[in-house]
C-alpha cells in the first residue's frame, strides 16, 4: 500500500489571530509537522485556499454557511502556510478557490495544473491520511472525495482542528458511516 498525508487548509487565517481563526490551528499545524516527518508516507502534500475573487463566498454579512468574511486572498500573509507547519516534506500544493468557493482539496491544482487526484494516482497512492482545518468543512469535504476516489481513507482527528463541537462531532460520525477510517 502506497500511502500519502493530505494537509488540509494549515493556513494564517484558519489559525490563531487569523481572519477566520479555528481554536487550536497552530497546535494542529505544529503536530501536523511531527506526522509528516514519520517516514510513514510515500508522499506528503498540502492543500491551500487561494482566493482571487471567489464571488458571493466573501460577504461582509456572512452566514457561517456558504459565506464567509475575507480570508485567504492569494499572495498575502493569511493565505500562507503557518509558521509552525514545516512544509520541507511537502512535495506538491494544490490551490483552490480561487473564483469560487472550493472546500474539497480535490477541487485544487498544483502550478503545473495537475489537480490532486491526478497527482496522487500518477504517484501510484492508493491510499491517504486527511489532516488539516477545519475538520467539518475542507477536511470532511476532502476525505470525503478521496474516498470516492476510491483511496483507502483514513481521517486522523487529533490533527485537526474543528470550526465548531458539534458540527465536529457530526462530521466524525458521518465519515465512520460512509468508510473513512478514524485512527
């Protein structure tokens, strides 16, 4: 079995002081490091929100929903990975969003075009470990497509952090129902 780390979204605005902070990123991203660095992976890669002008996704009434206040413009420091994730073993990074709301890491593209599936399967990966922010909504959205892209999926919740308890609790239980390992 091939096996790759997925980091979801370890980003200045999802972490601490960020414009759309979840309570504990910077911890996840430091532990986030700690795993890369295991020797356990065939490859390591990230995902980023990369926004250029993703439409009615940015408001300055959000609804916590499907909108959001302005967070992780493309090129500025909030976009970039946090201070604390070591992004040495980090071989591609997939952006997305850019023009539209994109939660899933499957949505993105490295520079070269190649979107994360592509990679992966070109890498001969068959199966993942989705980590990252915010467990219930780009990692959810992730592991959710790697498993229907039909990767062995395995969601690893002490390294990530979660927008809210309960939208985290409910996110946990429908990746144990639909096949996504919990480890």
């Amino acid at each position: 079995m091939m096996r790759a780390l997925i980091v979801v979204d370890v980003q200045n605005d999802f972490c601490e002081g960020g414009s759309l902070a979840v309570a504990g990123g910077a911890a996840v991203a430091a532990a986030v490091s700690e795993q890369a660095r295991s020797g356990e992976y065939a490859a390591v890669v990230a995902t980023r929100d990369f926004h250029i002008d993703p439409g009615d996704h940015f408001s300055e009434t959000p609804d916590f929903v499907h909108s959001w206040p302005v967070h992780c413009v493309a090129d500025t420091p909030g976009a970039s990975f946090h201070p604390a994730l070591d992004v040495a073993r980090i071989e591609a990074v997939f952006d997305k969003g850019q023009f539209t709301a994109a939660y899933s890491g499957f949505q993105g593209a490295e520079p070269g075009h190649v979107a994360l599936r592509e990679w992966l399967h070109h890498k001969g990966i068959d199966a993942v470990d989705v980590v990252g922010i915010a467990t219930d909504y780009c990692v959810r959205a992730t592991a959710l497509d790697a498993l229907g892209a039909g990767l062995r999926t395995r969601l690893l919740p002490d390294l990530c952090a979660g927008v809210a308890p309960e939208s985290t609790a409910r996110t946990l239980k429908e990746m144990r129902e639909v096949g996504v390992i919990l480890a």
